[in-house]
C-alpha cells in the first residue's frame, strides 16, 4: 500500500519536473521597483499575478524593493533586468555614462508636491520665503529648489526623513511629499483637503515625469523582444489594474504583506487612482500614455544641468529607446 | 336578539382601549425614564471610564518621562566623559522596566570632532539581556529621524508617534525624546537628544484588559489618529481613525477623529467596529503624548437590562391585558345579560304579558335596582290591571245600577193619560257619580195621588241602594192606609233599622187630594218646595219641622196642609238645583229658582220643569255637573 502510494507520488513530481522542463521557450528575467511594494507598481504585480508575463514569453521575477536596494544600483550592476527610475535619476546615471535605456514613461506628471498647512498662512510661495520646509535629499531636492528660485524665495530648508510627522507636529511649514503617499498621510492623520495648501510642480512648469521603466542599453540592444514583451505586459497589466481597482489592490496588499509593509487598503485605493491621474499626460485625458515627451525630458535635463547636477545633457534619442510596436 | 355594537361590545372596546393607552403610557414613559436613567448613568461612568484610564496611561508615560528629563539636565549642566554617559544609560534601561531602550545622540561632531555620529544605545533583547550599540552610519542617519528631529525642530520634549521595534519583532514603542543645549560662545546651541524607547506592550495589556458588557472595548489612537490599540489586531498601526472613516465612508467617525487628536474629551455616537452595533464612543486624551484613548460602549448590550425590563413589562402588560379584557367582557356581560333579559321582558310587558319570568339578578347596583324596579313595575302593573278591571266591572255595574235606578223612577209622561185633573212632569239629570236623588209619583187610590221628592245623604251606590229602598218603603207603607205623618213615621222607623251606614235622606211627601185640591204634605228635613199659584204667584211651602229620615228611629213628623186652587202648581226639588256651581263658585241660588219659576209661572209642569233644567245648565255652563239635579212640577186642574 505505502508503496503503491509512493509510486504515485514519483510519477506526479515527474511530471511536474517534465512540464516545467517542457517550457523552454520562457525567458528568465528580474525587475526590481524603487521601492517597496504598493500601488505604485500594481501594474507589475498584476502583470505578474495574471500570467501576462508568461505570456509574453517572459519567466520574471519580482525582487522587492526598498530603501536598501537601491534600483539604481542593481540595475548598474546588472542585478536586475529592468526597474523603475524617476526620468531625472536616469538622466543624471546617463550623463554620468552609465548605458542606461528608457523603454517606457509611466508617470507622466509629477506626483512630488510641497504642502503646507493653511493655518500657518502659507497661500502662495512667497509666504514660504524665510520659513523652515522640510525636503527630501537627493532627486527629490531638485523640483523643489528650482521652485524656489523661480520665486526667488529664501527658505530654511531641513532634511526630512522617511515620516512627515515633522510636518504633522509642525516642525516645518512646509514639507515635500507625494501626492500618492505622504499627501493621503496628512489626510488619513486627521487633516482635511481644505486645510492643506498644496503646490503641485507640475503647475509651476517644473513637471519632472517620474516612474520610467529602464534596462540597460545591453539588454535593449540584445534582447528586443524580451523588452518588448516586458512593456508590452507590464502596461496591459496597469490597464487590467484600473480597470479592476478592488482586485489590484487585494494583489498588492499581498505584496505588501509579504515584504512586511504596513498596508491600509484605502491608502492603496488612493494611490491606485492617483497612479491612473499621474499616467495622464493631461488631467481628464482618456487613457494612459506609455510614451516620454521630448520636451518633457529637455525641461528635466536642462534643469538638471542649470543646478550643476550633471555636466552635458545626453540624447534623447539614445536615452529612449521604446521597443518597436509599444 | 343582541342589538349590534351593543353596550357589552362598547363597553368592553371603551375599557380595553383606555386601558390598554394606560398601561401603554406607563410601559412607555417608565422605559423613557428608566432609559434616559440608565442612559445618564451609562455615559457618566463611560466618561469616568475613558478619563480615569486615560490618567492612568498618561500617569505611566509621565513616569518614564522623568529619566530623559534628568540625563538631559546632567548633560546641560557639565562636562562628562564618554563611560559616564553609557553608565547613565546601562542604569536608565536597567532599572527601568518599562523602557526598552534608551540613547544620547549628538548633533555632528558634538560630542566628538572627530564623531558626525556619535549615538550610544542601550537596549533590551529578550529576556533581562541588555545590549549596547552606538547608533549613526551613512546609512542610518538618524539626524533626520522623528525622534531626533521633531523635539530639535520643536525644542521642546516630545513623544513619537508609536512604532514597531525594527530589530525587536512586535514589540509596539514609542520614544520620548528630550533636547539638550549647550552654551557656546555665549549661545545656546542644540547639542543632541536624550531619548528614552518605552514598549507599549503595557499599554495593549493594561487597555485590553478593559471589559465593557460583553463586546465593549477600549483604543486608543495616536497623535496621527493611528490606531495603537484595538481588540482587531489588524487594525493596529494599519489604520487611522481616519482612514477607518474613509473606508466605512463614515463622516461622523472622521470628526470625532478630529476631535480625538485635538485632545478633547466627548461622547460620540458611533458603530463598534467589532461587530458595527450602535454604541457610545467617549473619549480623553493623554496629553503628554496627544494620543486619545477611546472606549466603545455597546448601547444594546448595556440597555439589555432596560431593553429585558421593557420587553417584560410589555408580555405583563399583554397577559394582565387580556385577563383585563377577560374581566371586563364578564362584568360587561353580567351587566347586560340582565338588561337584555329586562329589555325581552319589556317587550313581552308591552305585549301584554305580564307573565313572563323576570331575570333574577342578585347584585345591589344600579342593574339590580333597575330590576328591582322592574319586577315591582310589573308586579303593579299587574295590580294595576287587575284594579283597573275590577273597576270597570265596578264601573260598568254602577252604569247598571244607575240605569236601573233611573229605571225606578218614573219616566213615562204623562203618568197616568187618562187623569186629567193633574198634570205632572219629573226629571232627574244624574251626576256623573252615581247620586241619591229620587222621585215618585203614585196613586194611592183614585181620588190622592202621591208624589215625593228626596235627597240621600252621600253619593254612590250606597246613597243610590238608600234611595231605593226609601222609595220601595215610602211607596209600600204609603199604600198601606195610614195617615201621612204616620206614614213618614214608619218610613223613618223602616230606614233607621239596621242603618249601619247611618245614612239618612231628605224626603218630601204630599198627597194630593184631586177632588178638593188639598195638598197634605209632610217634609223630613227636604228643601221647601214652591208652590206656584196663579193668582198670586210662587210662594215658598210652609215647613213642617221634620228631620230627615233614618237619622233618628224617634222621630216624628208634622204634617200640613194646603189647597189647590185650579191651575196652581207646585215645584219640587233638591238641593241639586240651588247649589248647582258656575266656574266661580256661584250658587244657582233659592232667589234665582224663585225668579225662574215667576217667569214661567202658568205654564204645564213640564215646560216649569224644563225651563228651571235649562236656567240651571246655562248657569253650570261648562262646569262638571257634581249632584243630581231633580225637579217634578204639578199642576192641579179641577176635576
């Protein structure tokens, strides 16, 4: 008896082991998110959890992101396959040499805004001039200071860390934030929209498109349809998740669950409908565009450039590179 | 047959209804008070509750507050070497339980030029073991971290927001964090932090342990409206009050978050969110921390009592209801079953059945008054009937008596058709009461002719019986041959034998002696007749003194006499005539017959005799005739 049973165990691992065998024709590839998981690369979780990758012939990996694993990095270091970068942290990697490849623009508008809170009597940018902003470091300072300038208002500004509590206990004045995050923070800690005053960059010509999916121009180069396919799933995967926002989210909260984040599902819903405005290039436009801007990217890059923070500006043709037929 | 919507029917729906809104009144305002009772006392304790708690958790932060606070009033004041600071620390998390972990960090280069981090921490790691690390890399830059920056951007003490222990697992801290200074160059100069890692797991233990009724519980949210602690773990340090609203789309919750982190104390209706029944949320805030403690007090669980007592009150009230329904449509029905029974009997009384059985009802009230009444009704009633029949019988038998007492006088005129040396003429008009009236006219023999009038004292038929037995004996004992006065002696003799009644008549007699005109007459106390004479008119009859008859068995009795001369009259009466009342009491009166019969003196007995009837009924014109009226006239004409 335990024998026959046995038996019949082999025979199915066997074939569990000849069907896996029998797909050969999938391609092995990672992709790693600047950070850990949420709704801001439901797109990919879904792509994932719906096979669409399969479908593209694609055997991917999710790696989960996070302040300690830096995309950047890993895609220098050709530990991942593809990730997401902000268009401006692409850039400066491109001026400073290292292949990196645009093949699609996800966010088309700026999610990174500054709030204040109106009872500090901050209305305009000018009454910011002399008061103490809380700004994240690095990428993030650079729509910010350029926002400054451009109103040629003084500000203390003070690092601001991963919370916006500084903001919250008031701290500062004025704090950035993302509009999908930290702006829906403030709002499920208790304030409401109308006391909030908001700058969005996007308003002040200093949109800076965000989340891009990069490779390195090697993986472009040699393996077109691998790229190809990986765009081609990850944005029907975005279609599916807006067009299923309740299962998208039960997708990514499972992520969420997995990496030990903190998950709140109206957060999630939040974010969800923030990525499908942010993917607009316009507010109220139809559908999505996959598609960077040229004058989105020489606006970025000439700001970036103007603030010293890289020497020549590349090009934009060789920047981005969107496979054919995406 | 039971009339429709009958009395029992009326009265039955009239008590139940008013008593049923009675008892509905009761039932209802005794549930609104003992309610708004319960209910006050409910929120009362819930807002002892939520305070006296609240205290208590701000009692124990305050209590840890008090190490950093000390620390960082050393290192103001002096100098202090590097094994000095870790000795405090080592004694601050030692001896203090409930502090986890604690650290001194330092601005850049603050406490060590050649130091940008410089950050020692002591902390507990599992059981007792208390391990040292000193905190600050590149990649942990703590500079820009909540509890580093927040009390130096404030410059005042703070506590964090609560968080998960990165290293520890689940341990739930927060940190107080106290800024220090030090002067240089003449400014105050912020130096760093002193901060003390509490573990909440105190916290989830002490409010967890708060059992309200059945499913009541206690919160409590952080400064963010963070939800520290819950009885739904999943709840916890994933949700805000706030974005808990959200989800529910519940605005109400939204405010009273608001209202929580603005440190206030309140009451709030709101939904348990551990099984969404309605309950009060109080509310009070800790507010070394900002945070505000919460506790869910279930309303139905907490008013089951009420709700139990409502609910009892009601089945009692239904069960006494229908007892009361019960004993009303009995005593409705003992009230009217007698006054149906009446009712039937009514109608057979009208029917003229005064046979038939009566209800018998044994009560005292009204209803056994009423047929009481009733049965005494009937029973006069039939009494009556009965009385009323023996009266007719009386009546009708009186009718006889007077028709056979009329009968007894004579009624053919003229008497005697072939004498014509008199004429005579007699009426009597009767009382509606039988009277005691007579006369008679008879011949004594060819040549006298008796007549006589009389009045019986009383009326009815013993005064009618009286007169015709005095009539039976005047004219047997005048038949007899003896003298008038003799005559009326007998008579008299006759009547006062065995006169029980002691009744007594009137009587006048005469005897006419139609050859000479010589009238002999006798008079027992009778009116005196006049007598009409032609040639001088009418003059009263001489009196002869006599009493009236049957009164005294001595009596005795004169006799007179007169002559007739041809065509002289006389007129006999009664007092029937003289004493006849008009309507106000006017006698017909002795002058007004005198005068009467002067008028018509010369004419035949029956045209005096009418003539005086129709004087004397124009006199009593519409007034009840009450006596006989009885006259006779004569006329002698010589033979």
């Amino acid at each position: 008896m335990s024998r026959c049973l046995a038996a019949v165990i082999i025979a199915i691992l066997a074939g569990a082991a000849t069907a896996a065998q029998n797909e050969p024709s999938l391609a092995p590839a990672t992709f790693l998110p600047q950070w850990t998981p949420q709704a801001q690369f439901a797109g990919f979780y879904i792509a994932f959890e719906k096979g669409l990758y399969r479908q593209q012939g694609i055997d991917l990996t999710i790696l989960t992101g996070g302040p300690d694993r830096s995309a950047s990095q890993s895609l220098q270091d050709a530990q991942a396959d593809f990730v997401t970068l902000w268009l401006s942290t692409a850039i400066q990697m491109r001026a400073r040499g290292v292949p990196v490849v645009n093949v699609a623009q996800l966010v088309q508008r700026s999610a990174l805004m500054l709030v204040a809170k109106k009872s500090s009597g901050i209305r305009t940018p000018a009454d910011l001039a002399g008061k103490k902003v809380a700004v994240w470091d690095g990428d993030f300072r650079l729509q910010p200071e350029a926002f400054f300038k451009k109103f040629g208002v003084k500000v203390q500004t003070v690092p601001l860390g991963p919370s916006i509590n500084l903001f919250l206990r008031d701290g500062v004045v004025a704090a950035t934030a993302m509009w999908y995050n930290e702006y829906y923070t403030l709002l499920s800690s208790g304030l409401n929209a109308d006391e909030i005053t908001t700058f969005f960059f996007d308003a002040y010509d200093l949109n800076f498109p965000e989340d891009g999916i990069y490779c390195l121009q090697e993986t472009r180069s040699k393996r077109p349809q691998l790229v190809e396919g990986f765009v081609r799933a990850t944005w029907d995967g975005w279609a599916y998740a807006f067009a299923h926002p309740d299962e998208a989210i039960d997708i990514t909260m499972r992520y969420m669950a997995a990496a030990h984040v903190p998950a709140n599902r109206v957060h999630q819903r939040w974010m969800l409908a923030r990525m499908r405005d942010l993917m607009m290039r316009k507010e109220g436009e139809a559908a999505p565009t996959a598609t960077l801007a040229r004058g989105d990217y020489e606006r970025v890059a000439l700001q970036l450039q103007e603030s010293g923070w890289i020497d020549r500006i590349p090009m934009f043709t060789s920047f981005y590179q969107p496979p054919p037929g995406t | 047959m039971r009339p429709r919507g009958g009395l029992a029917l009326r009265l039955t729906l009239l008590v139940f209804v008013c008593g049923g809104l009675a008892v509905g009144a009761v039932v209802a305002y005794n549930d609104f008070i003992t309610r708004r009772l319960v209910v006050r006392e409910i929120e009362d304790s819930a807002r002892n509750l939520a305070q006296s708690a609240a205290n208590h958790v701000e009692a124990v932060l305050r209590s840890t507050e008090k190490v950093p606070g000390f620390i960082s009033d050393l290192l103001e004041e002096g100098v202090y070497r590097e094994s000095e600071l870790w000795t405090l620390l080592l004694t601050e998390v030692e001896q203090n339980p409930e502090i986890y972990g604690a650290t001194i960090a330092f601005e850049p280069y603050a406490f060590d030029d050649s130091r940008r981090y410089f950050a020692p921490y002591f902390y507990r790691r599992g059981a007792g073991e208390i391990e040292f690390t000193l905190m600050g890399s590149d990649a942990y830059r703590y500079f820009n971290r909540d509890w580093y920056q927040i009390p130096k951007e404030l410059g005042h003490a703070v506590w964090s927001e609560p968080y998960y222990d990165e290293g520890g697992g689940n341990t739930l801290m927060a940190t107080y964090s106290v800024p220090f200074y030090r002067t240089v160059a003449g400014e105050r100069r912020f130096t760093g932090v002193v901060t003390a890692d509490v573990s909440l797991n105190w916290l989830q233990a002490y409010l967890s342990a708060i059992r309200i009724s059945q499913t009541g519980y206690a919160f409590l949210i952080s400064k963010n409206g963070r939800v520290v602690t819950h009885p739904r773990s999943d709840l916890v340090m994933n949700e805000t009050i706030f974005s808990l609203a959200e989800a529910q789309d519940d605005p109400g919750l939204r405010e009273i978050g608001r209202d929580m982190i603005r440190g206030q104390l309140g009451l709030a209706h709101t939904r348990s969110l551990l099984n969404n029944q309605e309950s009060w949320l109080v509310y009070a805030p800790v507010p070394s921390t900002g945070w505000s403690l919460g506790a869910v007090f279930p309303r139905e669980e907490l008013l089951g009592g009420v709700i139990d007592l409502a609910r009892t009150q009601l089945l009692l009230a239904a069960l006494g209801g229908l007892a009361f329904l019960g004993v009303i449509i009995a005593v409705a029905r003992s009230i009217t079953r007698p006054l149906t029974a009446l009712a039937r009997a009514s109608e057979e009384v009208a029917r003229g059945n005064l046979e038939g059985a009566l209800p018998v009802v044994r009560s005292r009230d009204e209803v056994g008054q009423l047929a009481a009444a009733f049965g005494r009704m009937q029973h006069d009633l039939k009494q009556y009937l009965a009385e009323h029949d023996q009266l007719l019988s009386i009546r009708h038998e009186l009718d006889v008596a007077r028709r056979i007492q009329q009968s007894i006088l004579p009624r053919t005129f003229p008497p005697f058709p072939d004498r014509h040396d008199f004429e005579i003429f007699a009426d009597m008009i009767p009382a509606q009461e039988l009277g005691g009236d007579f006369y008679d006219l008879f011949l004594i023999d060819t040549h006298h002719l008796g007549v006589a009038i009389g009045d019986v004292s009383g009326k009815g038929v013993p005064a009618a019986l009286f007169m015709a037995v005095t009539r039976t004996l005047l004219r047997s004992t005048a038949m007899q041959g003896l003298t008038l006065s003799e005559c009326l002696g007998r008579v008299n003799a006759l009547l006062c034998r065995d006169n029980t009644m002691e009744m007594f008549v009137t009587l006048f007699y005469g005897i006419l002696d139609t050859r000479s005109g010589t009238l002999e007459y006798g008079n027992g106390g009778h009116v005196h007749p006049f007598i009409l004479r032609k040639a001088t008119g009418v003059q009263e009859l001489e009196g002869t003194g006599g009493i009236a008859l049957g009164a005294l068995d001595s009596a005795r009795y004169e006799v007179r006499s007169t002559t007739l001369q041809a065509g002289d009259g006389i007129f006999l009466y009664t007092d029937g005539v003289t004493e006849a009342m008009d309507a106000e009491g006017q006698l017909f009166s002795d002058q007004r017959l005198r005068a009467c019969l002067g008028q018509i003196n010369g004419a035949g007995p029956e045209a005096v005799v009418r003539h005086v009837v129709e004087e004397v009924q124009r006199h009593t014109f519409q007034t009840a005739q009450n006596d006989d009226i009885t006259a006779m006239a004569l006329r002698y004409a010589r033979p």
